[in-house]
C-alpha cells in the first residue's frame, strides 16, 4: 500500500472469533482502520449506525439470523456505507431479491486472498460514495426543479393581482429576493401562501 493511498474504515460482523481476529489482523496490515467489530447481525446493524464506518464486512451466516436481513437494515438506514458480503459456505447464492434489498456492493468467498480482499473493500468503498453522491445531485435536481414550478405559479400570481407582464413579474420576485436577502423561491412562497384559497393559479 502507498502511504498516500486512503485508510477505509471497516465494521467486521463475523461470527467465529478465530476467524474474525485473523481478519482483522489482515486488515489491520493492508492498511485500514477496524472501527468495530461484532459477531451477530443485530450487533452490526446497531453498530453500523453508531460508528457509520465506509465499508461493513458482513459474513452472510449468523447466529442470529441472516447476514443478508442484516445488510438490508444496514443500506436502508445508513446512506453512503458499502456493504461487502462474504461467506465460506461455497453452496450459498444470493437470489435477486437479497441482491436488490441488500444493495451488497460484492460477494466474496472466505477465506479470500488478501489482494482480492484489498481490492474488494476500496471498490466498494469507492462505489458507495459515487452512489450516494448520484443520489444527491438527483435530489439536488429534484428540488431545482420544485423551485422553479414555485415560482412560475408565483410570477402568474403576481400577473393576474397588478397585470404586469411575466418579465415584469419576474423582477418583482427577484428584487424583493435582493432586497430581504432571501431566496427568490422563499418569496414565491409567500406570494402562494398570501393567496385566498382556490384562486391560486397552478
């Protein structure tokens, strides 16, 4: 590992103790940071939220039922983690179901070989930000776009109560968005909420 290369902080949810002190100690020389580790599900899932580490390494068996319930809590409720699943029965599958509800970014053997386990985690870790940064910029858009629809029924507000014309409108919104030093969309707001009911044009 190079000494710029980033340190990606790991939760180990593995329920034999032999076999997660090993991976940890993998871990731990292929440069990144265990910030906790558990043996049951409901344990990462609690801790997961706690620590909200960049990758948790979930063994898809539990004593306390299935990793993949685990994984699927996990996703749901703490945006932006990677889940990696792994497991050394080499019978399991997971079926489309457990690969849509769990959003586990991969699947991989146990033992795997150190590189591949290296590899594994930063793609995953890399994959996760980019997925919860596409989120974003599609909320961001989103919420661009319910501005704008505000104020388009704001500015027909504004024409039909002073019979300007929609630039003039306009400008009214924009000069009082300059003048109170607030957003334009916070005084389309007003504008709509100022309005009687039933006579607010949409």
């Amino acid at each position: 590992m190079t000494e710029t290369a980033s340190r990606i902080r790991l939760l180990v949810a593995e329920d034999d103790d032999n076999a997660r002190s090993l991976l940890i100690d993998l871990l731990g020389t292929l440069g990144h940071t265990v910030v906790a580790e558990v043996s049951t599900g409901r344990e990462a899932f609690e801790s997961a939220k706690d620590v909200v580490p960049d990758v948790v390494l979930l063994d898809v068996h539990m004593p306390d039922g299935s990793g993949i319930e685990a994984a699927e809590r996990i996703t749901q409720t703490v945006p932006g983690v990677a889940v990696v699943l792994f497991s050394g029965d080499h019978t399991v599958t997971l079926s489309d179901r457990d690969v849509t509800a769990t959003a586990a970014i991969a699947f991989l053997p146990k033992p795997a070989p150190p590189r591949v386990l290296d590899s594994t985690i930063r793609l995953a870790a890399t994959r996760a930000k980019e997925l919860m940064n596409a989120r974003q910029d599609a909320e961001s858009a989103r919420q661009a776009l319910e501005n704008r629809k505000t104020i388009e029924r704001a500015k027909g507000v504004l024409m039909r109560r002073t019979g300007s014309s929609e630039q003039e409108a306009y400008r009214i919104l924009q000069r009082t968005s300059q003048d109170r030093s607030v957003p334009m969309v916070e005084i389309a707001r007003a504008v709509l909420a100022s309005e009687p009911a039933g006579h607010e044009e949409r």
